[in-house]
C-alpha cells in the first residue's frame, strides 16, 4: 500500500469517531456524568416563593421534587461555610439594623453566631407582600451542613446540591474546605449528586483539583473579565438606564471569544457551562443570550452539557429547550417541574402550610 493510500485509510477508519463526537447529544452527556436530564436546578432554593438561600425556599424546592438545590457558598469569620448569594448581607437581611456600623461589610466580617441572629426572612415580606407568610420572619442564614441537611432530610425526594464558589478569592483555601465538608457528610460517593460551579476558573481548577471525580461547570458572563464582548462600553459607562435592554444586546466579540471560553472550562476541568439568557420579558436577571442554537452545538461538540441561568416563564423555557439545553436553573421550581410533565402532588402554598412555614 502506497503512503497516500495508507493516508486514506486512515481516515476513513477515524471518520466514525469524530461523528460520534460530534453527535453525542446532551441526554448522553449527562447519563455519562449521572446528572439529570433536562435537570431542574432550584436558584437559591424555590426563591420565587420563600426567601432565597433559607430553609424554606430550599425545603419547598425539595418537596416540589427538584434535581438540585443551588447556593452559592461564602466563609463566616470563624471558617464556617454558609449559602448567601450577595457581597454583603443588606439586600436580604436586617443586618442594617442589627449591626449599623458594620452594614456594609462582607459576609467574612461576620462570626457564625452574628450571621445566625439575623433575620433572613422578613425582607422577602416587604420586598414581595404578595407572596409574604408571618412563617417566613426571623428564618436564617444556613451553613452547608444545613442544606445537606434539608437535601437528606426526605426519604424519597433527595435532591442534589449544585454549589457555586462565590467570589472565591476573597476565601482562600474554600475549595479544600468544601471537599472536607461533603466528603465527611458522604456526598462525594455517588455520581452526579453534586455539581460544582463557579465564574472563576482558576477557582474551577482548584476545585477539579480537589475532587476530580465530581462534576465542574464554568459560568459564563459577557463581560470585562470575562467573555470578551463586541462593545467595549460597559453598562454603566454607556450611560443607560435599562440594564436588562442593555445586556440583552451585548454578544460575544466573536465566535473565536466564545469558543475560547468553552476551552477554559475543558482546561480546568469542567464537564459544561453555565451560559446566561436574555429574558423576553427583560428584568433583573436578563443578561446576554449566551444559548443561542450555535453556542450549544459547539459546545456539545466539545462535550459540554449547557445549563441556562435563570429561566422561569414558559415562553423563555421554550426558547432554551428549543435551542439545545441541557438543564435550566429557575426561581419558579413548581412551574418548570410542570412544564416538563413532573408536577408536585400539592401547590407550593399548600407545601409551605404543610412544613409550617
């Protein structure tokens, strides 16, 4: 046989396996890793009905019948690892009130036992009194083991936890300290029960570092910092005053950015990406449309599932699924659970009266 011959071979015996690359859907992608499909992620709990990152938003989005409970995960002063989503703790707790000296400061400026005599609950009454319940005044701030707790603490609904390193640089070391965390509560036994995820990659890396065996995604944001993209204006230098409309516009500086970014997350370990929506309702968390059909084939192309944040009115869960996604993060875990043929037994009210919330 001639070199060319041989050549030819050659690719035509490899030509199987690159379609087979190319065409391995995202339910496959997901059965190899043991996560869910299309998987049902509770943002900060059910926080569309209970106020988020509480026992009662996590507890209802169990109950509810979720995949997985998200939070995001920040240090106490004396090392104790707890759910809040904001830098600091004014948005969602009476910290204004109970420490006004110190309202501004970070969630690491914060003992356990202070963050535990706050009130994490009331905000969500005056900010949405629609949706208030008298059950809701003076819950707290959960630690780690709490929400394990909440996830284990059914015996057939047993959620698992989707966690977020939460500005990671300011807590050094916290990718070691949750691995000591879930491997001593034997969360790092079965596949897919935990998913791990963060915007920073280094911190991404850490983490595959730490627990190679457990399931990465890297959050993608169209940014300064982040993807590069086509406009060099930030929001606040553009000088708008309609956040959603803005960051609806803005898009990758080219499809070489993007798939730079699907490179990352390979590099450091991940399994898939975390891409933002652009709402058709706008709102605070519409941002840049990071699922178009193109980004979601290339990103299965290079194996990665794509689970969407934060997608909760049907006409925007038709768009994503239509587009190729892989799961959806969502503040309304009853209604995406009904959109994909698993309804709960009982309302979320009717959930909250039962759990005496």
């Amino acid at each position: 046989m001639t070199m060319q011959g041989f050549g030819r071979l050659c690719c035509l015996l490899l030509l199987p396996l690159a379609a087979l690359a190319k065409t391995e859907s995202g339910r496959e992608l997901a059965a190899r890793q043991g996560i869910p499909y299309p998987a049902v992620i509770a943002h900060r709990g059910a926080s569309f009905d209970a106020p988020e990152s509480t026992a009662a938003a996590y507890v209802l989005a169990r109950e509810l019948g979720v995949d997985y409970l998200e939070l995001d995960l920040q240090r106490s002063k004396d090392g104790v690892l707890v759910a809040v989503h904001d830098d600091n703790l004014l948005r969602t707790s009476d910290v204004a009130e109970r420490f006004p000296q110190r309202k501004n400061s970070p969630v690491s400026a914060f003992t356990l036992a202070e963050l535990k005599s706050l009130d994490a609950g009331s905000w969500f009454n005056q900010a949405y009194p629609e949706r208030a319940r008298s059950g809701f005044k003076g819950l707290q701030i959960l630690t780690l083991d709490e929400v394990m707790d909440i996830a284990e603490g059914h015996p057939n609904k047993r959620p698992g936890l989707y966690i977020e390193t939460k500005v990671p640089t300011l807590f050094p070391g916290i990718e070691a300290d949750l691995k000591a965390r879930l491997h001593a509560r034997g969360w790092l036994d079965q596949p897919g029960r935990v998913v791990l995820q963060s915007f920073d990659r280094n911190s991404l890396a850490l983490l595959h570092k730490e627990m190679p065996q457990v399931p990465k995604v890297l959050l993608l944001w169209v940014g300064k910092g982040s993807i590069e993209p086509a406009s060099a204006q930030s929001f606040a230098e553009s000088g708008e005053t309609d956040k959603a409309a803005f960051y609806a516009r803005q898009q990758p500086r080219s499809k070489a950015e993007f798939e730079r970014w699907l490179d990352y997350a390979k590099a450091a370990g991940a399994i898939g990406t975390g891409p933002s929506a652009a709402l058709t309702g706008g709102g605070a968390q519409s941002y840049a449309d990071l699922v178009q059909p193109w980004m979601n084939q290339l990103s299965h192309d290079k194996g990665l599932l794509v689970h969407v944040y934060t997608v909760d009115e049907a006409v925007d869960v038709d768009k994503v699924m239509a587009a190729g996604v892989d799961g959806i993060f969502t503040n309304r875990s009853g209604r995406l659970l009904e959109y994909f043929s698993r309804p709960a037994p009982m309302s979320e009210a009717q959930i909250l009266d039962a759990q005496s919330f």
